[in-house]
C-alpha cells in the first residue's frame, strides 16, 4: 500500500513539473522574413478587431495607430482558462505582437505550437486595420 501511494505521489510531482517547465514550447519568430509594406497607412487611433476562435477560446486584439502606422497591439482576450493555454500564449502573444509592428499588418508567421491562437490573432488583428484603413 505504502508503494502505491508513494507512485501516486511521483506521478503527482512528475505532473506538475511538466505543466510548469515542459509542455509546449514556441519558436521565434524570424522576424527577417516578415514582408513590410511601407505604402500602408492607418488613420490615428484605437481599433478593436472581431472576436476570433482559437479552438479553446476567442482571441480578440486592439491596435494602436500614430503616424499611420501600428505603434501598439494589444490583447484584450485569449484563451487562458487552462495551464496549457497560459504557458502557450504567454510565449506567444509577445511575438506576435512585435511581428504585427514590424510587418506593420496582420500578416505574420504563425507561431509554431500556437497556432489557433495565431490565427486568431490575424483575424482579430486583421478586422480591427481594416477599420483603420484611410
């Protein structure tokens, strides 16, 4: 009995551990393959994009323009209810967020090991520079 609950007890530590430091890991971005478009301009100002599914959860993003360009992406939603989804998103989001800058769009690179949440994020993204087309 004493052997079967210590094996419980491993399994238990051996879970937590790899929720906590393994799991799904992302890779950079290559942020020297992003297309930018210098012809683009946005006009100044705050925009909300759609909701988006990213299978576990909506993804939605707001974009900040100054001097028609994207200074500033934010998520305001993502999917974040369960441990995997914060460890995954929380690698995720900030690349992301600087590819839209550097591309200075939505299109980006999906991020492997997160790639509902990238679609997500070009769809959302997509939908909030569309209102800030000039």
């Amino acid at each position: 009995m004493k052997k079967f609950f210590a094996a419980i007890v491993i399994a238990i530590v051996i879970y937590f551990a790899y929720q906590h430091f393994g799991g799904h890991q992302v890779a950079a971005p290559n942020l020297s393959q992003i297309q930018t478009n210098p012809n683009v301009s946005y006009k100044d100002g705050t925009y909300t994009g759609s909701l988006a599914n990213a299978y576990y959860g909506d993804v939605q993003v707001q974009a900040t323009i100054a001097g028609g360009k994207i200074t500033g992406v934010n998520f305001l939603q993502y999917p974040s209810d369960r441990s995997t989804s914060r460890s995954i998103n929380g690698q995720a989001m900030p690349y992301l967020q600087q590819e839209a800058i550097v591309a200075q769009s939505g299109q980006v690179n999906i991020v492997s090991g997160a790639t509902d949440t990238s679609q997500a994020f070009i769809q959302s993204l997509t939908s909030a520079l569309t209102q800030a087309q000039s």
